[in-house]
C-alpha cells in the first residue's frame, strides 16, 4: 500500500527516489517509529523530502493519501453513508420528495452536486448561498428533503478533529521555487563571473614562489595567495504578474538558476513597469513595499542590472506619470528607468516574449529605446549575449 | 538508546524522529532552518544524550572534502627535506587526519558535526557521498584503507545558501528546523531561564514575536537572540511593565542591541514605530 503512496508522491511533485523509498521501508523494519500515524508522517517526511519547499506538497498528498486512515472511526462512518443514505432515503422519503429528487437530475447527480460542494466548502472557510444547511437557495441541508442524511457530509466531524499537522500547510510559504532544467541557465549565467582573491591565503601561488626563492638563495620560500571566488553582485527585477504569467515558467527557471549562481544577488518584483516602489514577496506586495529610492542608495554602482519582464503595456505606462493600471504614479515609469540606468551602468531587459513579436508592440519598442537597446531574448542564445553585454 | 532532547535542549516530535532514524539506520542527516534555530546545537546535544564522542568539521567557503578525511602537508616535508629531516623519508608524518578519519577510528561510536555544509564549493558534498555511504576512504599516500569501526551518527547543517545535490540529498535524512511557536518557545526559556519572571517572560515573546513581524527586517531575531536579550533583561532587572509600556514611552523596547543586529533594521524598526506612534495618536 505504501507504493501507492510512494507513486503519489511523485505524481503530486515531490522528487523522491527509490533510494529514499528503500530507506523508509529500511527504517519501517527497524521499528524506529511507534506506530502512530503522526510518527509516521514525521519519518516518512524525513526520509522522502530532502528539500524544505517541498513539505507543503508532501503535507498535501499525505493529506490527501491517509485522510480517511487519519481517524478510523470517522472512515469508517465515511465507507458507509452513500449505500446507507440510499436506504435512509428510500425508507424516509415520501413519493413526492422522491419525484422532487428526480428533478434534480436522480440521486446520483444530486450526490455528485453534494460532493462538489463540500469540497468547495473545504476549500473556501465561509459560506454563501451554496454553503450547504442554509437552506433556502441550496437543495441541501437542514431544511431540504432529507434532514438526516445529507447532514453527515457536513458535519463531517472536520471540526471537532484536531487539525493535523499535514492539514495546516504550515510550510506553504517555502513551495515557491523550482528547479527545472536550469543547468543550462546557469552555465550561462557563469559568463558574469569576475573573479577576485578576497579571503584566506590557501592557494600556492608558483611564480612568486620560484621568484622568491631564487632571491632567497636558494631556500625554499613557499608564497601564498587565496583562491578565486566570483565577486560579482546582481540586482534582479521581475516583472510579474498580467501577462507575464504565461512566462512563469522560465522566470522561476531563471530565478533559481540566478539564485544559486551569485552569491551577491538581490531580487524585487515590478508590476509591468518600474516605479516608485517595489517589493520582495509577491503575496505581501500590498504591505511590504520597497522605495525604489531605497534601492538606488543601498546598492552601489558596481551591481549589475537584470529586469525580466515582456515589456508588453499601453505606452502610457511607460511614458506619462499617472499612467500606471494599478495605482497612481507621481513620476512616469521612463523617468525611474533612468534613474536605474544612472546608477547601473551595466544593465539588460530580458524578454521572455519570442523575438519575433516585439516589432509588434510599441511599449517594447520604448523600452529597447531606454535600455539603450540592450533587451534580450529569454533563450539560451539571447542570455549569453545578455551576459556578454554585463561583463562588457 | 532514543535521543529525546536534554535539559538544555527541547526538542519538538519531529525532530527527534528523524534523529532517531538517522541514529538507527546509521544514515545521515541533514538539518536546515533559519539561523539561530539551534543547528549546531543539535549535534552537540545529541553526543551529550547519547553519550558518543562528538567530532566536529566546521566547513568554510575555502573547504575541501579531503579536507575532512585527511591532509598530505607537502609543505612541511618539503621544508623539512631541505633542512635534513630525518622524518621527511617516512610519509605517513605528514599525513594529517581530519574530523572524518578520527570519528570513524573513534573507540566508540561518535557523533560527526559537519557545520554548514553550504558554505564550501558546490562540488564539495559529491566528493563526499562515497565516504558517508561506505563510511571508508582510500589513503593514496600511504595505500591504507580506512573503514569506519562504527558508523557514527552524522550530522549536517545548511544555511540553504546553496542547493545540495540530489544525490547527497538521496543518502541523508532531512529535517527543517522551523522556527519554535509561541508553545515551544517557553519550553526553550524555560529551559534556559528557569527562574524568569512567567510576566516577564509573556511581555518579552510579545515584543519578540512582533519583532520578527516587522516586514523587510535584514535580520530577524532568532532563537539565540532571544535567548541573549532576556539574559540582559535578567541582569538589568527590566521590569515587565517597562517591557509592556514600551509603545507609548519609547521607541524601541530596552537592550534592543540584542535582538536587531543591523543599523538598517534599527533605522527601519524606529521609523515604524514612530509612525504607529503618530496614527495611534491621531486615530
């Protein structure tokens, strides 16, 4: 039974091996766990997820996988109620409300209906004029048809059991970034290496080494350099959001390959253009914002610019204070960008939107017109022309 | 033997199940968690409940993995050969073992810390998945074979500031070390503090944790910040009614130095507060 879970697991994305899996069943054969479903969840997490961003997935298909086993007096109640309502029904109901079932599309539809709607109901905390017992507008609950038996769905006994670990989802926040197939972005990305010896002298350094031993008659005198380390810092701005969600994808590629490759790297997120703020944490963009200004002080000069964004707008946006969709913005959008490229002198625009498009938008034709042309391709090709042009 | 935490570390279910599982399957583990949340800790603790001789390998960006299973100290011999050495013709002087080497020939089983594993190159756990597999390595210089008489109990920290390799990770246990609830925090004081103030204590994790709140903090206090706050708190005698006054009467709450550690989060912390301060007035 536990392949099945195993299987689960990776359909429901966490990338946990074999290996893992032999190691689980190794340490269910040694007896480490006492046997409780939460001892279980604790090892099994331990074994199976090896990465942080990955236990809200686990918790959701563990979730989903041992809910019924979570509490076996309500499992078993939840095996029976589709027969056993039936009968209820059929004992209970008088010809009439049994005409008033067909009405509504025969038992089975009207299951599947109830089935729907607990399920939005899990999803959604709050009711409405679907919530089921409201009677009224829904078909369902206390003052529909058949009191007794729908009601077990909504009971549930959902909130009289303590909530799970699993069901809080305390680790939703981690599941933001993925790794896939960004190698090949990253040994792009290697092309913005500038290397400094900064730190602990541990290399042999030869030629000084030989020269200052021939001055040392002879005797050896042994020189020392530290190693080299990529010294080289990174200012990233994402656009997000509008009509760069089709681009999701080779933004999170490029962010996690970015993120592992500088160790100097700062990111902030943009909504279709840059203005007088921006921010560091999508779900909080409304309360935690960064001034602009901020940025351009707290970074010195030798950061190199990266924006990532389609640059695909009204040109009001871009040109004209106050032409922002979303707030009102004292200064237009072109006037921060300036300010940006003032600062940075190495900066790119990558745009995930194909090449060939961009003849197609005059928002993008202002953009190119303010990097000084310097917008690139999201590609492979366009990234290492990109890194050439920061390493310029 | 079960690790269940010490007198001086609390240990939450989970975690003491995946040590548990490390410890039984001789496998390592991996730790990670925000700064502060007692990594490092853990290892130290688990050797001290255990009762296992504890061998510690704190890495650094300049780390090498053989580092860690021995050195060959050419320098030296070279040295010593051109001052006439007698030891210089025996090689095995200049063999050096590292925290590895001495935690596998250790008498009993041990405990091995290897300390922010992140921190070295990112080539660095791939040099040493045979070693943790096999728990053995070849010495080259001297053509030895060096096996683990036991298989220690490893353990891993990270910092998260590099992904590992899957296939490190493959090998490990992992455990996150989230940071403690308001719950688990007065069991760690407590620990700690038996003879805090309970007043105290609650008015000081308010302020903590509101603390910790405040959005676009540099650094966001951790367990070990807490822990040095509420011993200046103790020394200093604050009272908890200064703690709990501190909205209106000050800015910052007392001894602050201990929680904020960055003159951007101090800037930032006084900025918000005073404009709370003035809508609490006006409003």
């Amino acid at each position: 039974m536990l392949t099945d879970f195993f299987f689960k697991l990776r359909e429901g994305g966490v990338p946990a091996s074999v290996k893992e899996y032999l190691m689980l069943m190794e340490a269910l054969a040694k007896h480490v766990t006492g046997g409780g479903l939460d001892d279980f969840y604790y090892l099994s997490r331990a074994c199976l997820v090896k990465d942080e961003s990955n236990y809200d997935k686990f918790d959701r298909v563990f979730g989903a996988y041992f809910k019924g086993i979570a509490a076996s007096p309500d499992s078993l109640l939840a095996g029976i109620p589709e027969e056993w309502l039936r009968k209820q029904a059929e004992l209970m109901l008088s010809e009439e409300e049994k005409k008033l079932i067909e009405s509504l599309g025969g038992w089975e539809k009207l299951m599947e209906t109830l089935r729907k709607r607990l399920e939005e109901q899990k999803g959604r905390h709050e009711g409405g004029s679907k919530w089921i017992g409201t009677g009224g507008t829904s078909p369902f609950g206390a003052n529909g048809y058949n009191p007794e038996g729908v009601r077990i769905g909504q009971d549930g006994s959902r909130n009289r059991r303590a909530v799970k670990v699993w069901d809080k989802r305390e680790y939703r926040n981690l599941d933001d970034s993925v790794e896939l197939g960004t190698r090949n972005i990253k040994v792009a990305l290697k092309r913005l290496r500038k290397f400094a010896r900064e730190g602990a002298a541990d290399e042999l350094d030869l030629d000084d080494t030989i020269r200052s031993t021939a001055k040392n008659a002879g005797y050896l005198d042994i020189k020392m350099v530290p190693e080299r380390h990529n010294a080289v810092k990174v200012l990233l701005f994402f656009d997000i959001g509008g009509s760069m969600d089709d681009y999701i994808r080779v933004c999170e590629e490029m962010f996690s390959a970015a993120r592992t490759e500088f160790k100097h790297l700062e990111y902030f997120y943009f909504h279709n253009f840059l203005y007088e703020s921006v921010w560091r944490d999508n779900r909080r963009r409304n309360s935690e914002r960064f001034p602009t200004f901020d940025v351009l002080h707290k970074y010195p000069h030798d950061y190199k610019l990266i924006f990532v964004g389609d640059a695909t707008m009204s040109p009001y946006e871009i040109g004209y204070p106050g032409g922002s969709v979303e707030h009102h913005n004292e200064e237009a959008g072109a006037t921060w960008i300036k300010r940006m490229l003032d600062v940075y002198h190495r900066a790119i625009w990558l745009n995930p939107s194909p090449e060939g498009r961009w003849g197609y938008y005059e928002s993008i034709g202002m953009v190119r017109n303010l990097m000084g042309d310097r917008m690139y391709p999201l590609t492979l090709e366009g990234l290492e022309r990109g890194m050439k042009e920061l390493v310029r | 033997m079960k690790f269940k935490g010490t007198e001086k570390y609390v240990a939450t279910d989970d975690l003491m199940m995946a040590v548990n599982a490390a410890v039984t399957l001789e496998r390592p583990l991996l730790i990670k968690g925000e700064p502060g949340t007692g990594k490092t800790m853990l290892a130290i603790e688990v050797a001290r409940a255990l009762q296992r001789p504890l061998f510690q390998w704190h890495v650094k960006s300049t780390s090498k993995a053989q580092q860690g299973l021995y050195e060959y100290d050419a320098v030296s011999r070279l040295r010593d050969s051109q001052l006439g050495d007698g030891r210089v013709h025996d090689i095995s002087n200049y063999i050096l073992r590292g925290p590895l080497w001495d935690a596998f020939e250790s008498e009993n089983p041990a405990v091995l810390l290897i300390d922010e594993v992140d921190k070295a190159d990112i080539e660095f756990p791939n040099d040493l998945l045979r070693e943790l597999d096999r728990m053995e390595f070849y010495v080259y210089e001297t053509r030895k074979l060096v096996k683990a008489r036991h298989r220690p109990a490893i353990i891993i920290t990270s910092n998260n500031e590099k992904e590992l390799p899957d296939a490190f990770l493959r090998r490990c246990f992992f455990h996150y070390i989230k940071f403690p609830d308001k719950e688990t925090m007065e069991r760690i004081v407590d620990v700690h503090f038996p003879d805090l103030k309970r007043s105290l204590l609650r008015e000081a994790l308010e302020v903590f944790f509101d603390i910790r709140e405040v959005p676009g903090l540099k650094k966001k206090p951790s367990t070990s910040e807490l822990l040095d706050w509420l011993k200046l708190l103790m020394a200093e005698d604050i009272s908890p009614e200064t703690l709990h006054g501190q909205d209106q009467s000050k800015i910052i709450p007392p001894l602050a130095g201990a929680l904020l550690k960055n003159e951007q989060d101090v800037h930032l912390f006084e900025r918000l507060a005073f404009m709370s301060r003035r809508t609490g007035n006006r409003g």
